[in-house]
C-alpha cells in the first residue's frame, strides 16, 4: 500500500464524519486511532496517546497495561492452540491427526522445524512401539494356535 499523506478536502471530511483524531502521526499524516468521547480542553476530540490531557506518565502506564494484556492473551492462545493439539500415539488415526496438527504449525512458521524434527523422532519411536505391540500380538496368537492344536492331539 502507497501512502501519499493527507489529502486536503476529502481527509478533512472523512475525519469530521468519524471524529477522528486531531493529533498527528510521526510522518505528519493525521491518526486514524478512534477517539475518546468527551473533547480535550482545546474542544478537539484526540484518540487516547495524542489526548493533551492526559499525562504522558499516565499514557505509558496505560501503554504497559496494554502490552500486558497483549501478552496475556498471546500467551492464552498458544495454550490453547496446545492444548488442542495435543499428542496422542495411541493409534495410527490420532498419531495422524497429531502429526497433521504439527505439519499446519510448521508450515504456519508456528513451530520451529527442529523442534518439528524432534516431534518426527517420538511419532517413530511411536510407531515402532506399535510394530513391536502387533508383532508380540502375531507371535501370542500363533503361540495360542500352536498349544490350541497340541491340545487336540
Ligand atoms: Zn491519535
């Protein structure tokens, strides 16, 4: 997107028609923040950083709350995304469905490849407990077959 700065006329009544901030941007571009519902003691409305009554103490206080919340909530949704996907090797469907999840957050940059890489050792050390369990299932049936025929003759 190609910014070109303020456009005199049409700027102008966009902002009255939203009430949108007087205070400017670094580049000299009016803000676009929403803003407070009550005007400054200059009779202008201002979003929350650009009001001039408010204390620039105040405002990176609020700012540190903000980023707080941020993080909270960042931090919240990757638990939940966790949760949500969290292993499960008990069959070769849900070991699917697992290595399908991680695969997305990989591809999605959610998830570093190494520590996808290590994901791929423990899905094989899975899938090689699950060989191991069918192969002892074969070898106790047959085992039962065998003593099953001895038993008959
Ligand atoms: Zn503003």
């Amino acid at each position: 997107m190609t910014h070109l700065g303020p456009q005199a006329d049409g700027d102008t009544l966009r902002r009255e028609q939203a009430r949108a901030c007087s205070g400017r941007r670094k580049d000299g571009s009016y803000c676009k923040a929403p803003t407070t519902s009550m005007p400054a003691s200059d009779g202008q409305f201002y979003c929350w950083s650009h009001h001039i009554d408010v204390s620039s103490e105040t405002k990176t206080a609020a700012a540190r709350r903000g980023n707080l919340v941020f993080q909270q909530r960042k931090l919240e949704q990757r638990l939940t995304k966790l949760k949500s996907g969290a292993p499960d090797y008990a069959t070769a469907q849900t070991t699917k469905t697992y290595l399908e999840h991680v695969s997305r957050l990989v591809q999605t940059g959610q998830l570093a490849p190494s520590q996808a890489s290590v994901i791929c050792q423990l899905a094989g050390l899975a899938v090689k407990i699950g060989e191991l369990e069918l192969e002892r299932s074969i070898l106790d049936a047959e085992l039962q077959q065998a003593s099953d025929r001895g038993g008959r003759r």
